[in-house]
C-alpha cells in the first residue's frame, strides 16, 4: 500500500473496493495490515485459486462476485489471467464497463515500486522507503523473553518475535514503539547480537527512562532512521558505550522533530 497504489484508489468513488492477488511471495507485510492504509474494503484472492483461470475466466468471476461492478481500475503494468498472458489492452476489450489505466507513479524521479521499497529496506534506507510508501514502515510481533542481559549490563530492552514482515537491514535504528495503544519514543536493534550470544533478535528500547508500563503481547515497531550498522564488540563495557551513545543520538533526533 504505498504511494502509487493510492493514485489508483484515487480514482475510485464511495462505492469502491480494492482486490488483492495473494501472490504468498515478495511481501512487505502480512496482507492483513494493509487495511490500515485505506478506509476501502479489501478482498483477497489467493494466486493459487485463481492462477488457472484464462482472461475471460477471472473477469467472469469478478462480475460474479461483484455484480455491480461498472468500473476497473489498474495500473499501467497489470496483467492477469493464466501465466499473466492477459495485459491491460485485453482487459479493455474483455471487459464491458470502463476501464481505467493508471500511469506509472513517479517521486523525485523514483518509480515507485514494491520492489523499491523492499531493496531500501534491505539496504537499511529508511528515509527512502518511508518517503515512496507515504508514512513511516513499521513491524508487529509478540512479546518473547530475551537473554536477560539488558537491564544487567546494558539498557533494559523488549525483546519481540516478528513473523511475515520484512525485516530491515540489521542496525541500530530510530524508531518509535507502540504497547497497547501508547506510543513511546524508542531505539531498536535488529541483527545477531555478535557480542552476546550470536542469536538473531528484535529487541527494542523505550527513551522515556520513567517507563514502567506491563509489556503487551502484540508490540509495533515504527522506524525512522538507521544510526548504524550491526557490529561486534570485544568487551561489554565498549557495547554498552556504544548503546548510550546510539541513544543520545536518537534523543537529539527526535529533539528536532515532533513526532505525531
């Protein structure tokens, strides 16, 4: 649901809904959370279901489904039908309504894409993803038990297993994290913790040094921007060093910023 999937929703009325292809691959985040990003309703086809379907087929299906269905709205690459052989000068003969062809969307000269978005996030390039998916990327998971070593020898943190969301670059990031409805600015590390135990985790520190809240099950983490790469430290003191500097720089970032 990023910036050129919403200049498609613009051209629908009060009517409209928005099908989603479940394709089960190259996903940023579970098909779920993208009721978040618009007030239409959502209907999901898995690929699997309907990937055997000819043009003509899957058209009938959506008339079926969708008996008032008067207009079609794609983007200028859309294909569909069996082995995607159907392209978007074929909707518009198949079709008997009005179909409408949205151009390629462009920002600051990027063509935007969910495949953009996900190389940023890989390459830890927040400020980009964020710019071309119209708000800040964020990731949900459950609350979990960490090594137990953060408030003993570091900084208290949240330790938090993620599923299905794509997961950013490992570092050190900006970031603002939501327990139970509340939001609190925060510094998050993604990565294996190299100078510990070498295990992959999503740990998360809240600034605010008064919180004292019970953690929730379900935890969002909201990013803003990298600090840093993941790095290896030969002894505690140097990492822990390290993580009060990482968190002056978070403070004196969100000291620049209100943030909604």
């Amino acid at each position: 649901m990023h910036l050129a999937h919403q200049q498609l929703f613009k051209k629908l009325d009060k009517n409209g809904a928005i099908v989603v292809i479940c394709t089960g691959y190259a996903n940023l985040s579970p098909y779920v959370n993208r009721a978040e990003h618009t007030n239409f309703p959502l209907f999901y086809y898995p690929l699997e279901n309907i990937k055997h379907l000819t043009g003509e087929e899957f058209l009938n299906l959506l008339k079926e489904e969708f008996p008032n269905l008067k207009k079609i709205v794609v983007g200028y690459d859309f294909h569909f039908g069996t082995k995607a052989a159907y392209s978007t000068d074929d909707l518009k003969e198949l079709f008997n309504g009005e179909v409408e062809i949205v151009d390629e969307y462009k920002l600051d000269g990027i063509a935007i894409h969910s495949r953009v978005i996900r190389s940023f996030l890989r390459e830890g390039k927040l400020d980009e993803a964020n710019k071309i998916l119209g708000y800040n990327y964020a990731i949900k998971g459950t609350h979990i038990k960490g090594q137990g070593l953060g408030a003993k020898q570091f900084v208290p943190t949240i330790n938090i297993n993620v599923e299905e969301f794509l997961i950013p670059q490992e570092g050190i990031y900006i970031t603002q994290t939501t327990i139970s409805g509340k939001s609190y600015k925060s510094v998050s590390f993604i990565g294996h913790r190299a100078t510990t135990d070498g295990k992959f985790a999503v740990e998360t520190h809240i600034l605010d040094e008064s919180f004292n809240e019970e953690i929730a099950i379900t935890i969002s983490i909201e990013f803003f921007k990298k600090i840093r790469d993941n790095k290896k430290f030969e002894q505690y003191v140097d990492l822990k060093r390290q993580i009060l500097t990482d968190i002056q720089q978070a403070n004196k970032w969100f000291e620049k910023r209100e943030i909604k």
